[in-house]
C-alpha cells in the first residue's frame, strides 16, 4: 500500500543519514523505525511483565510455597 510521507527538512535529513549510515535507503530506513515503533508499543514491558509476575506470586503465595520444599 502506497503513502505520502511528508518530513521536515531536519527530519529528512536526519533519515538520509541514519540510512546512509546504515547502507539502506531512506524508505527501508522509515519502514524499519515505523516497525520498531509499532513493535515497542505492542510489545509488553518489562514493567508489564513484573507486575505480572507479583500479582501470580501474591495470588499463588501458598501454592509456591509448598512446591517450594
């Protein structure tokens, strides 16, 4: 699917030369940053992940506690 993206001029710049960096062009360059960012805000957390796992360990205190001996 096609799109319009419209940068300013610092932003432009700033993507050809992460991509120049990079050996890729300036539209994988923006595919790649709009991945990381659908992937950063769909992925959980690592605080995500530890309240998790306080909330089981509060939950299933008892539980662990038996398996634990």
């Amino acid at each position: 699917m096609a799109m319009t993206l419209r940068l300013s001029e610092a932003e432009d710049a700033a993507l050809a030369k992460t991509a120049e960096q990079l050996g890729i062009s300036k539209h994988e360059a923006a595919r790649r940053a709009i991945r990381e960012l659908i992937d950063s805000v769909s992925t959980p957390s690592m605080s995500d992940w530890l309240a998790a796992a306080e909330y089981v360990g509060r939950r299933d205190r008892e539980l662990l506690d038996r398996l634990a001996q």
